[in-house]
C-alpha cells in the first residue's frame, strides 16, 4: 500500500487531495502547523502531525511526498513574511530531503505568482517572470521561485524525482469560509451573501483565471501517479481571463445580492492580467477544464449558504 506525505494536508487544496488519496487506498500523513486553517479539514484517521513544515523530522519512508505548506494570501503573508518565505525555503529544502531518503516522487505546489507581471498572457511554462525581488509580495513570490530552483537542483545533482505544478486561482467548496482570508471569490460570495460592499481594489479591470477544485485534483493526481515525469514543470489553470469587476458583478447577480461594489486602493505589485498557457498539459494529459466558472461558482456558493447563518 502506498503512503503519502503532504504538508499543508489541512488546507484547502490539501484536504481534497488527502480525500483523493483516501478513496486511491493511498495511507496519507498531513504535517500543518493550522496557520491558516480555522478547524481540522481532514478524517480522524488521517495521521495529523501539528507543526511547521521547516522544523519537521521523521525517519519514516514515504512513496509520494508533496509538499503544499504555504501562506497564499496576500493579507497573510504581508503580515506574516519571514514565516512566509521559509515555508518555501527551509520547508522545501526539508521536504525534499525526505522525498530524496525515501526514494519517492516529490511534487511541490508551486504559483502563478512566480510568473509576475507577465508580459505574455496566456502564460506559458517557459516564461521566466517578471517578479519585484525585494517588493511587499516578494517573500511569496521568490519564495516559490528559490523552491523551484532547489528543487530542480536536487533533481539534477541528486537525482530526486522532482515534479513541480503551478495553480492559477484555485476555488471550490472548502476553501476558508470566513471570506477574510484574502481569497477573491470567497471573499465576494460571502460579502454578497451578506448584502456587505463587494470590495474591489484598484479599478477591477485586472484579470485573473480560476480552476474549479476538481479539475485541479483530477489533473495533480495523473500529475503525480504517473510515470516518468521527472523534472516537469506544468501550469494547472484555464487560459479564460475574467476582470475582477466582471467577478464581481457575476456572483453578485448569482447570490440575488443587495451588495454595493466598491473600490478601494489597488495592492501593490499586483499583476494587471493572469492566465495560464494550457497547451502543455492538454498535449500530455489530454486534459481541459470541465467545470465553467459559472457552474464552479454555483457549487461554491451553494456550500457557503449553508454555512453562513
């Protein structure tokens, strides 16, 4: 029976992919410090180890190591940036090294953050980014891409079986419910459930493309399950630009919202335009996005009614 590492195992794209691993009859252990979860996400019979990531050690032997422990949220690790950037240095450099002891497949979460303000949209893989190295966003931005760089290192030099991903906007049922953690579309829908002010920064015609969960699981899985992938480096998002006031505007008239849109200032160096360049997954995967943004939405509105009173 194969066992799985996942750091990170308690937040939103981790617990969907110990719930995969679950129903694969993969056994998964979840290392999270809860540093940006409000509950525990996962089974009672999930092996749950509360700590961070970089201080972690164990002897156990693992056939799947991924390594998902990050702070995603621009309010979040504004606030909290040097435990942002070790998680994607020192976490990485740990995770890696368990995945090296264990003769088995690491595969890191990395971001479309690395790519910066893109010049080429739809984004392709082999675009290096234009990313502020010393900026308000950077201790997330170079963290993913110092761990990028470690990590094609160990495959390289020590011949880790390295596989790296990079998400474009990942929504669904699951993600932080409070709507406060930074996140665009939980924070419209629960706003808009609410009849609050939809707030909007800047002048909302920055774009951005959002994956609905279960094609981000269904594509991570065949990602890391298959063979001979050693050393690739995918996007995993759709290249359909919507401008965040669109975003807006969408839920607003799904929820059947009272809600006002309102501006405020815009964040600093927050890319003007983002999606991904698909084409490379759809040639080796065959795959495209099944779920439309506003069937994804639905669903996702649907679960927060339930848990907004």
């Amino acid at each position: 029976m194969n066992r799985m590492l996942i750091s990170g195992g308690n937040g939103f794209l981790g617990s969907h992919l110990v719930s995969k691993a679950m129903k694969k009859g993969v056994v998964a252990t979840v290392v999270d410090d809860m540093s940006t979860s409000k509950d525990i996400n996962v089974p009672s019979s999930v092996k749950f180890i509360k700590e961070k990531i970089e201080n972690f050690n164990t002897e156990e032997k693992f056939d799947f190591v991924v390594h998902l422990a990050a702070r995603p949220s621009p309010e979040d690790y504004v606030e909290h940036p040097i435990d942002a950037i070790l998680s994607n240095s020192a976490g990485t450099r740990n995770m890696l090294d368990i995945a090296m002891n264990s003769k088995g497949v690491f595969m890191y979460t990395s971001s479309s953050e690395i790519y910066g303000e893109a010049s080429i949209i739809p984004t392709p893989e082999d675009y290096y980014g234009y990313v502020n190295p010393n900026g308000i966003r950077s201790c997330y931005d170079e963290g993913k891409r110092f761990s990028e760089a470690l990590i094609m290192a160990y495959h390289r030099e020590r011949h880790v079986d390295t596989r790296i991903q990079r998400p474009f906007n990942v929504y669904g049922p699951g993600i932080r419910a409070d709507g406060g953690y930074g996140r665009v579309i939980p924070r419209f829908i629960v706003r808009a459930l609410m009849d609050e002010d939809i707030i909007v920064h800047g002048d909302g015609k920055q774009t951005r493309s959002f994956l609905y969960i279960d094609d981000w699981l269904d594509l991570t899985w065949e990602f890391l399950t298959s063979p001979n992938l050693a050393g690739e480096v995918i996007n995993i998002g759709s290249s359909e630009e919507i401008t965040i006031y669109e975003l807006a505007e969408m839920i607003k008239r799904m929820t059947g919202s009272r809600s006002r849109i309102t501006f405020e200032k815009a964040r600093e160096n927050d890319p003007r335009r983002r999606a991904a360049d698909t084409r490379k997954i759809e040639n080796m995967f065959g795959w495209k996005p099944t779920v439309s943004l506003e069937e994804g939405l639905e669903r996702t509105i649907e679960w927060f009614r339930k848990r907004i009173k």
